[in-house]
C-alpha cells in the first residue's frame, strides 16, 4: 500500500543549549506532507524554519517528539543509518550551496549518484537533462566559481532532485535570484515534486513563491502560527489573488495606452515641443 504521508513530525521540539543560553528554537511542531505535495514554510527570521529544515534532513537531532520519513522514526536510527537514509532518500538546498569547488556543475549533480552507486551514462545523461531543464545546459563543465549565485542555486536544486529523493527540502533556494528566475526556478522545482510524487518543503522569505505551493505553514517563535491550504487564500498571501492581478493587468494596460498614446502626441514635451 502507498503511503499517504511521506513525511510526517509529531509534536517535535529542539532546543539548543549553547554555554547555558539555552532557545527552544522549534516548540511542539505537527506536519503532515504527502506524496506529490509541496510545502511553503514562512515566517520570521529566527522562527525555527532552519532548524525545522535540518532534522528533516537528518542533519540534527530533535530534542523531543517523533519525525518520520517514509514511516521511518528518524530517532532511532544510527548516525550511519542516518547518513545513507539522508543519501537516498532526501535532497536539499541549503542558503550557503555547499557545491564541491573543484567539481564542474555536471559533476557536482553526478557526485550524488556516486554516492548512491549509481553511476554510469544513463545517469549522465540524466543529470544534463535536469541541468537543461533548469536552464544551464551551456555551463555544465563550469567550476562553481565560474557561475553567478542564481546559477550555483539552480545547480544545487539539480543535485537535491536527481537522485529521486522522496523528501525535497530547499532553504531560501531563490535567496540569489532575479524576480524572474525564482519564479522559473520554483516553477520547475515544484513541477518536479508534483511529477515524482515527492514531498517538498520550501522555506521563504519571498511570499510571492507561496503561489507555487499547495500549502503555506508559517512558523512564529518556533510554533506553528497558521496552516493555509486554501487556494485562493494562499493566492491572497502570495500577492497574486484573481483580484491582484486584475488590478496589475489594468495598470499595465493604461501604462501601455499612455505610452502608445504619447508616440502620436505631438508637442508631447517642452523638449520636443521645440522641433
Ligand atoms: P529561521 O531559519 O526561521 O531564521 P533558525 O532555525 O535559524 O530560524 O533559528 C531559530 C532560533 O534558534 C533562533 O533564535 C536562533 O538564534 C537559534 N539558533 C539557531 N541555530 C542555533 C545554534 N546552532 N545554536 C544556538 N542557537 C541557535
Ligand atoms: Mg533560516
């Protein structure tokens, strides 16, 4: 029987105690995210979202409660069993890329499948049509030096994808990016998630990003403050509600009237007047 949740947290909590300062950095946290379902987390800086994101990853433990991955209880496994499952079965993007400096682009998505024992020409020809996919088809012999931040990013979002991870985690993956690539980038990677059947967690700062998402959870005080998964509210969230854009399609249209209106005005300005 297929799963309905692949990943799923039960009342989880981290706390860090760092020379007694001690934060509850996430307080008592339940999600649900299923298969084909992709997850915008919201919310303010120092709210939780990292930390959440990272024992995900299985890169931290939780402090308390119960997260599962594919009915698996992270809690229990091995920090090697931890370190295949994170091979296999997760992908992320984290601010800072962490791209291997003297791999080229196409080298640093095939190193995953290395990883995994998976390598050969099927999965080269495979990491260069995610790499096309995500635009960069004339850069995979780039070093990541040779690569701009937009570009790195898409990189990293290439090598947290190829090896079919079921669990997609991205840390402010469009943080590098114009208006216009994030808004590809977030298409093409939630795309891919809806096409794998994964499940897929995006923190942002951007709540223009939320319109590619199937449901918004925004974190306050390392609580969850809200759950939305109502489309036309996640749209209103977004920026990008019926409403919105009505109002944007009217402005660009009197802004292009005025424009096309001026060409045939004559005496249109003091400077032209003169002529
Ligand atoms: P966000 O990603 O939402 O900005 P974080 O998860 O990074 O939030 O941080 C949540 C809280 O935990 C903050 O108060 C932060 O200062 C604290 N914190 C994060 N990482 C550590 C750490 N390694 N040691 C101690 N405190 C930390
Ligand atoms: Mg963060």
């Amino acid at each position: 029987m297929k799963r309905k949740y692949i990943l799923e947290t039960k009342e989880v909590t981290k706390i860090y105690d760092s020379n007694g300062l001690v934060v509850k950095a996430v307080d008592d946290v339940s999600v649900r995210v299923k298969a084909g379902e992709f997850v915008g987390l919201v919310g303010p800086s120092g709210s939780g979202k990292t930390t959440m994101l990272a024992m995900l990853a299985t890169l931290l433990r939780e402090s308390n409660g119960s997260l599962l991955i594919d009915g698996q209880e992270l809690r229990i496994m091995s920090d090697k069993e931890r370190t295949k499952f994170r091979r296999e079965k997760i992908g992320f993007t984290f601010q800072s890329n962490n791209l291997v400096p003297f791999l080229t682009a196409l080298e640093n998505v095939e190193l995953m499948l290395k990883l995994n024992k998976k390598n050969g020409r099927k999965s080269r020809e495979k990491a260069i049509a995610l790499l096309t996919r995500l635009g960069l088809e004339d850069r995979l012999n780039s070093l990541p030096a040779q690569l701009s931040g937009g570009q790195q990013q898409r990189v990293a979002i290439a090598r947290s994808l190829i090896h079919d991870p079921s669990v997609v985690l991205a840390d402010e993956p469009t943080a590098n990016l114009d208006t216009e690539r994030a808004n590809q980038v977030v298409q093409i990677f939630a795309d891919l998630i809806h096409e794998g059947q994964r499940a897929g967690i995006m923190v942002t700062h951007d709540l223009r990003m939320c319109k590619y998402v199937d449901k918004v959870i925004q974190m306050v005080d390392g609580k969850i403050a809200r759950v939305i998964t109502d489309r036309d509210e996640i749209n209103l969230l977004a920026g990008t509600s019926e409403f919105d854009q009505l109002a944007k399609e009217d402005l660009s249209k009197q802004t292009e009237q005025t424009a096309v209106s001026n060409l045939f005005t004559p005496n249109l300005s003091p400077a032209l007047a003169g002529k």
